[in-house]
C-alpha cells in the first residue's frame, strides 16, 4: 500500500483490512401537481468512505511512538494507492484511534494497532497522455464517468500570433504570443499558465481551465504547426 507515493513499509505498518464504501449521493426533486414523475433539480455525489486497519512494528517504545506519528501525520491529506486496485484515492483523514498492543514475541517488536477513517472526494486511475503533432483535430475517449481537468502543453513549431483551442471547455480556449519551441503549459489541475514557470495567464482568454468528460472529445485546434500533448487522469464516481 502507498501513502502518497510512499509505501507504508517505511513507516513498519502493514495493512491488515479495508473497507471502501460507496460514494454517497443526494438529489433534490419536486413532484409538481399532474406531474407523472418528480423533477430531478439537482443531483450530487459526495464523499467515498475508507476505513484501513493498521498494524504497526518498531524495536523500541521511542521509535514506536515516532513512526506512529509520523505515519499519522503522514495520512492528514493524502493519495492512496492498494496493492490489488487499479485506482488512487485522493483522500482527507476523518478520525483515527491507536493502541499500544505489547511486544510481538516472534519478532520481539514493540506492536501498535492503528485505525483510519477516511474520507474520499474521487479516485482515478493513472494519467494518459494524448499526442497531437501538428494535426488540427483529434478525438479523444475519455474512460470514468466525472469530468477530469487536463493539462494541455503546446509547443509551436514558429512564433504565431495565437492558438484557439476547442472541446477543452464550454468557449473556445485562445493563447496569443506563442514563441516557437516555448511550450505553454496550461494546467487544469493547478489552474494555472506558464511558460518555462513563468505566469502566462495574461496571454490566454478563457472562462474555465481545460478539462474532459467522460466518454467522446472532439477536439479542435486552428493551427498545424504546433506540437501538442493533453494528459489527464480519468475520474471516478
């Protein structure tokens, strides 16, 4: 099992049971009067539910106590990976108890049991990227089934004047004052624009950073001299 990339190995725990819940889900309706069936107005899915069972190993009560804090701490805000599932879970610790349990006579280890509720907002699966080389068009399959920002890197053959961009958001997406071999980065995830880390949001006119729904992109580009990459992770329920 990893913790934010960290396997939990480092820290002398072992998982010894999980349990992921369902996403809990809430709609608001109304049934007006000669209505054959309520009107959904809203609908919304919530938080996913973890719970993981730790045992926790150390040779002395000193570093016990060190590695179960730092472990804890460790779990606060976090990214989950399990061993036999595909998907990362980006999670926020809910509660949590511990007890000191003794000394395992086998391997003569001070031993803690550690208990974490967590609470996840998505999970995904592991980013993909889309090339597109100078090609004004391409769709793109989008596998999930929520909406996942992208992150879209633009490398322009030439200096050009702009590049409009469609199919990222709901409006046509337009970078203006692109330097050849200077790649701009626009980053849905971070929600941001750069060029070689520098701010470049002032060259962009958009109403929403990039991103995909699930199922089929069609994407549009206005120029054909630009290298392009679009990587994401796709988002599920």
């Amino acid at each position: 099992m990893l913790i934010s990339n960290i396997d939990i190995k480092n820290f002398g725990a072992e998982l010894l049971d999980k349990n992921i819940s369902t996403a809990e889900f809430t709609s608001n309706k109304e049934w007006l009067k000669n209505a054959y069936k309520p009107l959904i107005l809203s609908k919304e899915n919530k938080y996913t539910s973890i719970r993981c069972s730790f045992v926790l190993k150390a040779n002395n009560r000193q570093e016990l106590e060190e590695q179960t804090s730092h472990f804890l701490k460790k779990m606060e805000e976090c990214i989950i990976k399990f061993d036999d599932i595909e998907f990362y879970y980006n999670c926020t610790m809910q509660s949590k108890s511990n007890e000191y349990i003794g000394i395992d006579i086998r391997g003569n280890l001070e031993t803690e049991s550690i208990e974490v509720m967590f609470l996840s907002d998505y999970k995904y699966k592991p980013e993909i990227t889309e090339v597109m080389n100078r090609i004004t068009s391409k769709t793109i399959n989008v596998a999930g089934n929520l909406e996942t920002p992208c992150i879209v890197e633009i490398t322009p053959t030439i200096d050009i004047i702009d590049s409009i961009l469609e199919g990222l958001a709901d409006d046509p997406i337009i970078i203006r004052n692109l330097k050849g071999s200077k790649t701009v980065i626009l980053d849905g995830e971070l929600q941001k624009v750069t060029v070689d880390g520098v701010n470049k949001y002032g060259d962009t006119d958009m109403w929403d950073f990039p991103s995909l729904q699930p199922g089929t992109n069609s994407l549009k580009f206005s120029r054909n001299n630009c290298d392009i990459k679009i990587k994401y992770k796709p988002r599920f329920i």
